[in-house]
C-alpha cells in the first residue's frame, strides 16, 4: 500500500505550481488509506479551509522540487 502521494505541476526552473481538487484530493488519499500528501505551497490556503474532519492525512507544502 502507498502512504505517500504528491500532487502539483513543477515548472522548468523546479518551482511546484498550484493544482486544483485539493478537496478532492484530500478525500480519495483517505479512502485509500494514504497517510501523507504532499502540496504546493500555493495551496496552503485552499487547504487550510478543509474542514477539520477532512485533515485526517498529514500534508506536507513545498514551493520548490528540492524541499
């Protein structure tokens, strides 16, 4: 079983772009049983507005490939 994903668009200079469904992304990584997810940092925001019960997974937010 996985219990890391990522999710995000790195652009040619290694930066991590904003994606959208966080929501979405949040709630299939916890059926699947998924314990970390990783984010751009650009999504801090939309993730932070989840409601408590969706933060059952750890989320990591990063800006740039090499964090």
């Amino acid at each position: 079983m996985c219990h890391l994903i990522a999710a995000g668009e790195l652009s040619l200079n290694g930066c991590v772009l904003p994606i959208g469904g966080v929501k979405e992304k949040v709630l299939a990584a916890r059926r699947s049983g998924v314990r970390v997810v990783v984010f751009p940092e650009g999504n801090r925001g939309e993730y932070e507005e989840l409601a408590d019960d969706l933060k059952q997974v750890r989320v990591w937010l990063g800006y740039h490939v090499h964090q």
